[in-house]
C-alpha cells in the first residue's frame, strides 16, 4: 500500500462501501470484557437528514476541505469560511444547522466568534463542535464552559465526526444545542 492509499483510508477518501464481513466470523478475542469495538459496529449511525447545512470554520483548507468532503459524501450541505468574521457573516446570513469553528484562527479567534454567536438573536441555538489541534483539557473545558456543544481535538477520524453530529440530533435528525450544564454557585457570581 502507498502513502496515497494510506492517506485515502486514514480520511476516509476510499470507495463508499466496506467489503461485507461473512456472518460466520466470529467476533475477534479480546481476552477481556471490552466489546466497544462489535458494538459500535452493530450498531446503525443515526445521520442528519440530507441536505442539512453545515458550516466549517477552519483557516486550514487541508481542514476544510476534509471536513467538506465528509459532510458532502452523507449529502450535507457545506458552507466555508477561512476565518471568523467571515463565519460569523455566513452564520448570520444562512442560518447553517450546525457550525465547526476551529479555535485558533487569524483575526479573531474561536473563542471570540463563539462568544459572539451565542449573542446573537439569529445565531445563538445553532450548535457549535469546537475543533483545536491543542491537546490541553483546559481548553476543553473552557469551550463548554462558554457555549460550545461539544469538541473535537485534531485530527480526528471520520467515525469521530459523525459520532458527534449523532450526539447533537433530536428525534427528527435536526442538529440541536445540548441543555446547558448548571453551574456552581460561586462561578454564577463571576462576571463574565
């Protein structure tokens, strides 16, 4: 297999289908008690109904483009942006159902345009998946914290993303805000 192969497979570039897997085998020995991995097989992705808008905020267009070509194969519709006010423009404008918004960008940062969408009238119940190449849980923390419904650290698979649009969706496959997480009392007192 060559580097293209690989790097086909690793983002999820190859055919459509996976070869089918004989009813006979038998699932592999793991010697302990975790079954995740049959599990998660067995179990039918719930997506997003097509044609669902989509937007990705990222200054990297390796990012964008990767994230475009996923959301497009499930038949989303996939709106661009390469740095947060024009994202922030797009959200208001086309009213995405869901927006990926990297945080660290030239300009104003995710953190900032994160903030300004949850103040906006139009813009705040659009759910937003916080994505950063910085490995600190802090930073994790610190996006729930302000708004963001969930977070990916780069880079992440194909699995990864769908898995967490699935955890967004309501009974009707529409992407919806997660409840808000209550808050202690003392970080009630904080100003923001």
């Amino acid at each position: 297999m060559d580097i293209y192969d690989k790097i086909k497979r690793l983002f999820g570039w190859g055919p459509k289908t996976e070869p089918a897997r004989p009813a006979t085998t038998p699932a592999p020995a793991t010697g302990g008690t975790d079954s995740a991995a049959p599990e998660r097989r067995s179990k039918p992705r719930v997506n997003a109904r097509p044609g669902t808008r989509m937007l990705v905020i990222d200054d990297s267009a390796t990012i964008v483009a990767l994230l475009a070509r996923m959301l497009r194969q499930n038949e989303y519709t996939v709106l661009e942006a390469e740095d947060a006010e024009t994202g922030l423009e797009i959200a208001r404008t086309q009213q995405p159902e869901l927006i990926f918004l990297d945080i660290v960008l030239p300009g104003m940062d995710g953190f900032a345009a994160l903030r300004q969408l949850r103040r906006d009238p139009f813009t705040r119940d659009i759910p937003v998946i916080m994505i950063s190449g910085n490995e600190q849980a802090t930073e994790q923390f610190y996006v729930h914290r302000i708004g963001a419904d969930d977070f990916m650290k780069k880079p992440f698979s194909r699995a990864e993303v769908f898995a967490r649009i699935e955890r967004l969706l309501d009974a009707n496959s529409v992407p919806k805000r997660l409840p808000a997480m209550p808050q202690a009392a003392d970080d009630a007192a904080t100003p923001a």
